[in-house]
C-alpha cells in the first residue's frame, strides 16, 4: 500500500459495497470507467496522473 495514495478503486469500490445496492456500485464502477479514459494522458502538476485525486477522495469518503 503506498501510503501517500492509500486506497485503490478496487478498496473504493470493496469498501462501497458494504453499504450500497449493487446496482449503486455498477453505476460507481461506470462511472470510474468512463473518468480514467476522459482523463487519460492528464496529469497534476505533481506529475501524478489525473484520476489519482478523485479515487484518493472516494476512498475517504468511503470508509467513513
């Protein structure tokens, strides 16, 4: 686990799922999809690519 970006869409989605319908994480899952390829080749001023931020705070919201 890199501590710096600790949770991965596959923990988003597992932590999810706990609480939310499948039908909820399907469109989740969709959702995602269709992020990471409108925001392929993007990347942060960090150099990190795009889609890092929007997984880190999901995960976070997540696991609340």
């Amino acid at each position: 686990m890199n501590l710096e970006y600790p949770y991965s869409y596959q923990n988003v989605e597992d932590m999810a799922s706990k609480y939310l319908p499948e039908e909820q994480i399907v469109v989740m899952r969709k959702a995602y999809e269709f992020a990471k390829v409108a925001h392929e080749g993007q990347f942060r001023k960090s150099g990190e690519p795009y889609i890092l931020h929007p997984v880190q705070v999901a995960g976070i919201f997540s696991g609340t």
